[in-house]
C-alpha cells in the first residue's frame, strides 16, 4: 500500500473558485485541508461539488485560488496530480461492449503499467478489492447497477493512488449495493484520503470522518459528523398525528420520515425555531435529520436576511 511520501496535506484548497464561461459562478471561496481518511462532500443539486472534485482531478482549472493534492499544484503539475489520485467520475458507464478485467487492464495500461504480468496480478487484486472477481469474465452490460460503480472504483484505484475521488457513486444502487459500497469505501478509507460527493447523507456510514456541506459554491460547514449531529439537538422532533394534522405540518415543516402507526401517522421533522405542542425531541436524530436540520436553519437565516434587504430598499424608496 502507497503512504503518503510527504508531510503535505492530502488535499488542501485555498481560496478556490471558478466561474463557467457565460459568468456561472460556480464555486467562491472555498478552503479545507484534508488527511487520510474518508471524507464526506455533501450538498444540494447544483451546489458545487461536480466542479470541485473536477478541478482536484485536473480536468477543470480553477479560476481563482489554488489546489495541491500531496503538496503538488493541480495546475502547474497535472500529471504528478494525476498519478497519486483515481477518480471516478459523476457518469461512469462507457465501455458497455468490454469485459470487466478488459476495463480495469486497458486503464491500467494507460497509467503506465506496461508489464503484462505484473499488470494481470494488479487487475486481479483490484477486481477482488471491489469484489468483482467472479465476474471479471463478464461484459459490462451484464453488470448490475452497484457492480458498474464498483468496477469504476477498481478503474480508480488501479495504480494505487493516495488519493480517491468519488463523485456521487451510490445514486441508483439498490440498499444491499449501498451497503457494499459503504463498507468498501469505509475499508479504503483506513489507508488513505478518499473524497466522496453524495446527496445521500447515509451512504457516508460510520467511516467518516469528516465533512464539507457546499451550498451555492461556498463550504458552509465543515467538521466531524458529531459536531453536526450535536447541532441538531432540539431542532428534530417525532409527533404521531391524523392525515390534516399531516398537512398543516407539511405547511410548517420539513418532514423526513413517515411510517404508519396505528390509525395515525408518525412522522419526523426538523424545525428551525420551537418545537411544536404535542412533539417529542428526538434524542438521536440521524446525520441525514441533522443535515436537514442545519440546511432548513440556513434557508430561514437566507430568507431572513431576503427580507431585511427587502424591508431596506423598500425603507429607501419611501424615503
Ligand atoms: N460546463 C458548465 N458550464 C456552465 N455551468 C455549469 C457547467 N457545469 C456545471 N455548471 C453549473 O455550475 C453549478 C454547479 O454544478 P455542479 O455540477 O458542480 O453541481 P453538483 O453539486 O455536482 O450538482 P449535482 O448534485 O446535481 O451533481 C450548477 O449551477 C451548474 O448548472
Ligand atoms: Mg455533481
């Protein structure tokens, strides 16, 4: 297994941005560093995390800041960049018509390793890191929806990399896949710095170890999950009640679960400012409540603030 050979930081962003051509500013400001271990990119449709694992992949440049992956510059030394990190992309699902091992050798071979038979010894280890050996015979076509994004994984981590960078690898994956896939990225995780962009809070699991939320191009959180989930407390509440209580707390309310219970509903939600009569705080709220949690507190603080500038300008034309 690769270690890290410097002292510098797995991943470390300073002051990154970049704006799409046609003035889309994608991401502002953006600063973390990162170690080893598995980390957690979460955040909205659009929020900036696609744009941010490609600029550390070296296939976007950063209009503003800078990006070192093992203290090399993502825009002065791509190709040192590209050698220590895998990345599987957003849309991994070409070569549809190659058998699994193919895959995996064919983009062995492009990262350089040209010996045939230290290159099969690689490709059989990876395909069995990812647990896809007893299919290595099989077309990707055949492959089931988990068994694509695994394979992509073992594209990703052919030539060893430090550094993995996963862009939303669980979405369409039945719960057995998520599963799999969480335990192989928690297991990956123990040796070096894997990044991982998901809208399913879930699927980061218990390896975590810490996370960024992006919203509209810029970090706003980043911490350990405790730290998230301790935010939550008091803002995540259950209440069993009939179908029109159900509709005046969807009015109020973000709800996150509903199950039936009794001649009633229960239900959990988050809030953003008291917790409503007849409502029990839940204790342990999950890190996919806390993350709703602290996004609704977000929304009301933007809205809040909407309303001031609103009340300001408003205040001035009158004057
Ligand atoms: N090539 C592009 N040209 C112009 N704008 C773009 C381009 N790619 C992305 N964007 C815009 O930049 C913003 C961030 O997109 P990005 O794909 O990074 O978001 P994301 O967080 O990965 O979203 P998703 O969860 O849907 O994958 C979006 O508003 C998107 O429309
Ligand atoms: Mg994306």
């Amino acid at each position: 297994m690769t270690l890290h050979q410097t002292d510098a930081p797995a991943i470390e962003a300073c002051g990154i941005g970049h704006t799409y051509k046609g003035g889309h500013a994608a991401l502002a400001d953006v600063d973390f560093t990162l170690g080893t271990g598995l980390f957690g990119l979460l955040g909205p449709n659009g929020a900036g995390k696609s744009t941010l694992l490609r600029i550390i992949a070296t296939l976007l440049k950063p209009t503003r800041g800078s990006m070192a992956v093992c203290g090399h510059d993502v825009t002065r030394e791509p190709l040192q960049v590209r050698s220590l990190i895998g990345y599987l992309p957003q849309e991994f699902g070409a070569w549809r018509l190659h058998r699994t091992e193919e895959v995996v050798d064919t983009l062995a071979r492009m990262s350089g390793l040209s010996k045939r038979r230290e290159r099969r010894r690689r490709v059989a280890e990876v395909l069995a890191t990812v647990g896809l050996e007893a299919v290595a015979d099989r077309k990707v076509k055949k492959l089931s929806g988990g068994m694509v994004r695994r394979l992509g994984v073992a594209q990703a981590l052919v030539h060893e990399p430090q550094v993995l960078i996963v862009d939303e690898p669980t979405v369409g994956l039945d719960p057995e896949e998520r599963m799999r896939f969480r335990q192989l990225v928690t297991r990956l995780g123990r040796d070096r710095t894997i990044l991982l962009s998901t809208h399913i809070v879930a699927d980061l699991g218990g390896g975590c170890r810490e996370m960024s939320l992006l919203d509209g191009g810029s970090i706003v959180f980043h911490g350990t999950p405790k730290t998230l989930l301790d935010q939550a407390s008091g803002r995540v509440f259950e209440v069993t009640t009939d179908a029109t209580g159900m509709e005046r707390m969807e009015a109020a309310f973000e709800i996150v679960s509903r199950t039936p219970a009794g001649n009633g509903i229960a239900l959990r939600a988050v809030t953003t400012g008291e917790i409503p009569e007849g409502a029990a705080p839940v204790e342990q709220p999950t890190l996919e409540e806390a993350y709703l949690a602290f996004m609704a507190a977000r929304g009301r603080s933007e809205a809040a603030r909407q309303d001031e500038e609103t009340a300001t300008s408003a205040g001035g034309n009158a004057g």
